[in-house]
C-alpha cells in the first residue's frame, strides 16, 4: 500500500499565467513565460528542454501579477531572490522548473 503525500507547502498554489523572467546569479536568461502556478512562496513554470536549472541555484526573479478594479486593468510589478527547488519534465512532455521564493511575497492572491 502506497504512503499518503505530505503537503508541504505553507503557501497556496494558484493556478495563474503570470509573466516571468528567470536569470541566473551571472544575469544569464534562464526562462520567460508565464507561470504555471504561483503562491507566496514560489512558483512553477515552463523553461526549454536544454535549459540549465539544478536544485539549490540561485536565481533573479521578474514578475507580473494582474491586479484589477472595476474600472481599471493593471499589473503589478515584483523583483526577489529564489532558490530552484526542482527541474523536471511534466507528463505531457513539457519541461519546468519550481523555484522557493528566498523570502515570502504578499501577493494577495484572491483567485
């Protein structure tokens, strides 16, 4: 009989395509896209099959988060440090990459 799967998260995952940019600590482009998933405390998204991510790198994170009212449509800008927690291939074939956020942001997803 197969363990039950701990969560280990202390941060909601939200299910968001939000613009974002990897770089490396040598200000090497990692990846652009939009995330797949994305909490306080990191997130999920795809990079291209020969990309160079490995656990414990440090990484420069540029991201965009939609913020609305009802009259306006913005995005709301976030910069931090990230730790790549896991690089792997996912079951339809696609690569990404999970990263730690170094610090929590508030992002105050509502979703």
């Amino acid at each position: 009989m197969a363990k039950p799967s701990i969560e280990r998260r202390q941060h909601t995952r939200h299910p968001l395509g939000c613009p974002a940019r990897l770089v490396d600590e040598t200000g090497r482009h990692l990846a652009s896209g939009k995330t797949v998933d994305i909490s306080d405390g990191g997130l999920l998204m795809p990079v291209a099959p020969g990309a160079d991510a490995n656990p414990g790198q440090h990484l420069d994170v540029k991201l965009s988060v939609p913020r609305s009212t009802p009259n306006t449509f913005l995005m709301q800008g976030f910069t931090t440090k990230a730790i790549v927690v896991r690089h792997d291939q996912s079951a339809d074939g696609a690569f990404r990459v999970a990263v730690r956020f170094e610090h929590p942001i508030d992002l105050d997803l509502d979703v």
